[in-house]
C-alpha cells in the first residue's frame, strides 16, 4: 500500500526519529525503511508547510512523498489467533483458556486431540507472552511424596530453573523437580497478612518457599520452612539470597514430624501445614509444633462429596481433640479447584490447649 514517509539523509536519522516521535506523526505500524544514502520514516500524516518550515530549519533537508509498504505483523490476541491458518479449524476448540507462567516458563495442559500440534501451540505461546522463552506441557498429575508433574519441553529454550515473583518476592524455581503453583498467590498472600510481628512459624511442607519468604518480607518473623524435597529446599536457600532474608527463615531438609520431633516442639505460634492430600495425617506434627500455649494452623484439605467441608471440619476439631488442643475454625476458604467434583480447602485453626497434656 502506499504510505506517506519523509526521506531524510542515513547521518540524520536519529535526529529525524526524535522530532517525528516528538511532534506524534511518527507511525510504528510501518517499518522504517533505507537505502544506501536514506532513510524513510512512516508518517501518521502528511507534515503541514508549518512543520515541513520546522524541520528544515531546525534539522536539515529532506523530502516527502510515498512508499509501498506494508504494516509491521501484529501481535495476535490470543493463542487461537497465533495459530490462524497452522492449527486446523475444528481443533481451535480444544485449545487451553489458560495456562501457568512462572518467571520465563509456560506450563500448559494440552488435550490428545492436539498432539499432533503441540511444538506449533508451544511457540504460539511463545509468540503471544513475549516474556515466555520456554514451554513444557503437563504430562500427569501430581504425585509422589514430593508432589511433582511430569513435564515435557514442547518449545523454546532447555531451560527448567527460572525466577518467578509473587508479591514482590523473588522465587528461584525448578519447574521439573520441585511443586509450585502460581496459582497459590493469592492464598500466600492472604496467610502471610495475617501474621504478627515476632511469630515463630513452622512452614511444614514449604515446597520452593512461598509462604515462608512473603512472610518473612513482610514482618519481623521466623520461619522454620521443611520440605524433604532436597531441591526445593536448594531453590529456597537461593531464594533467601535474592531476597536478602538469610537469616530469617531455617530451611530444613527431611520428614517434616522427624524435624518438629527432634528440634521444634513448642516453638510455633503459627503453623502451616500445605500438602492438601495428606495434612491430616500430619496433624500430630502440627499440633506438637505449637507452643504450649497454642497459636493458629493453616490447615489444607481437599473436600469431595463423599466428604464434605463439614465432615472434614469435624475429622480435624475431633482429631485436635484427641491431642488434648480445643480450636475454633476462624476461616474455611475454597482455594481453588482440585479436580471435578473436587476443591482444596484451608481452614484456618485458633488453637488452644484443652486440658494440660501434651502430644507424644
Ligand atoms: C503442595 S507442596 C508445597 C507447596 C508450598 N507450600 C507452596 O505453597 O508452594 C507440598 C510439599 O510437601 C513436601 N513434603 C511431602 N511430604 C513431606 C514430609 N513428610 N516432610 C516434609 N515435606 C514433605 C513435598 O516435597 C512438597 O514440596
């Protein structure tokens, strides 16, 4: 198409840019084009005898006239539109709505009916979040004690250890060998603004960290944060150097009731207890950790209809009880869901004691 440009001389070019970008009659839809002796700048408008009487005076000679150009590619809206005209028709439909970006990495649950697609899905990812230099799709749930996903590199670099911010909070992550979820934020974010300053916290399975590092920004704490995971403690110890909080938090690597046991009994006002499948049977642990005197437990559950928020709340109260601990639920939240028919919970447990006994 033909486009109104000013061509100017290649040793004034920058001179040029500035004034055109200045007076907004640059157009960044168009490409800037050259010559051996010239450059051409799109222009917005045709320059009016006032500014053409500017530009000449104040920066030197030039010419103005059209060019055939074509505007610059635009950067599609969404993943359907980058893969216009790649992805066939009837496959659109299955695309993902939405998927997990953490630091530079993307991690996007694909269904069968587009395997044959993935690489182009992965780059259209890429193409759409230009932050994003890599892509692995889901490849299975998340198991094992120390709750990880199989993921495969669809796209983009070989890259499986990023930095990923939440709330301000630098996280050093290992997408491939430690659990973290962005979708937990909001979750971290709620707990850690209910903390007092000079708490002692246990963070019993604290994964790469989240919870212990925001709490620690935000308030003059200490965290104990216990994962097994060898590298999610690894990721934590770097995270406390980035944020500058060494000394704040104890990482600790092992069982988290052999650790509370051995060197945190009594120690807690404040315990967190996130591994949604299997906390229950950790409440022993929790309840140890507390300071005689008591204090509060986040409690992560999963209800389903065979066991409704009330049984669960009732299983925990009862099982508290049995420690000889008296609690109030203060909040029961829907965190998000787990699976169809499925939703993590938290509740969050003012615990104090019932009578003087202690766990053993
Ligand atoms: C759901 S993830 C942690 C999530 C983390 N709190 C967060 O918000 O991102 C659960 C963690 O518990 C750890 N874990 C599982 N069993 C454990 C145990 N017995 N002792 C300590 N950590 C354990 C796993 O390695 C995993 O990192």
């Amino acid at each position: 198409m033909k486009k109104v440009c000013i061509q100017v001389d290649r040793t004034l070019g920058e001179q040029f840019r500035q004034f055109l970008v200045d007076h907004d009659l640059f157009d960044p839809t168009f490409p800037i084009t050259k010559t051996g002796t010239h450059l051409y700048f799109p222009l917005l408008r045709k320059l009016t005898a006032q500014e053409l009487a500017i530009v000449s005076q104040e920066i030197g000679s030039y010419k103005q006239l059209e060019r055939d150009l074509e505007p610059l590619p635009t950067k599609p809206s969404d993943l359907s539109a980058a893969l216009e005209g790649i992805l066939p028709k009837e496959l659109h439909e299955w695309l993902p709505h939405s998927f997990d970006i953490i630091g530079e990495i993307a991690v996007v649950e694909l269904h069968e009916a587009l395997k044959a697609y993935v690489t182009r899905i992965g780059e259209a990812i890429m193409v759409v979040n230009s932050r994003v230099h890599t892509v692995y799709a889901k490849e299975g749930g998340v198991k094992g004690v120390h709750r990880l996903r199989p993921l495969r590199l669809i796209a983009g670099k070989d890259q499986r250890v990023t930095v990923h911010t939440e709330y301000g909070v630098k996280l050093a992550i290992d997408v491939t060998r430690t659990y973290f979820s962005p979708r937990l934020g909001t979750e971290h974010n709620r707990v850690t603004g209910l903390i007092q300053p000079g708490e002692v916290i246990v963070d019993m399975f604290t994964g790469v960290g989240p919870f212990a590092l925001l709490a620690a920004k935000r308030q003059n704490v200490h965290v104990y944060a216990i994962d097994i995971n060898p590298q999610a403690i690894q990721c934590l110890r770097r995270s406390l150097e980035l944020n500058r909080l060494v000394g704040k938090i104890t990482p600790l690597v092992g069982d988290t009731r052999t650790i509370i046991d051995n060197q945190l009994t009594g120690k807690a006002d404040r315990v967190i207890m996130n591994l949604p499948n299997y906390a229950f049977s950790f409440l022993d642990a929790a309840a140890k950790a507390l300071k005689r005197g008591g204090g509060v437990i986040h409690f992560y559950g999963i209800t389903t209809e065979s066991q409704p928020q009330t049984t669960l709340e009732t299983q925990v109260l009862e099982q508290l009880a049995e420690y000889g601990l008296k609690a109030k639920i203060t909040t029961v939240r829907v965190v998000r869901p787990a699976a169809p028919h499925e939703e993590q919970v938290v509740l969050d447990l003012q615990v104090v004691p019932r009578k003087r006994t202690s766990v053993t």
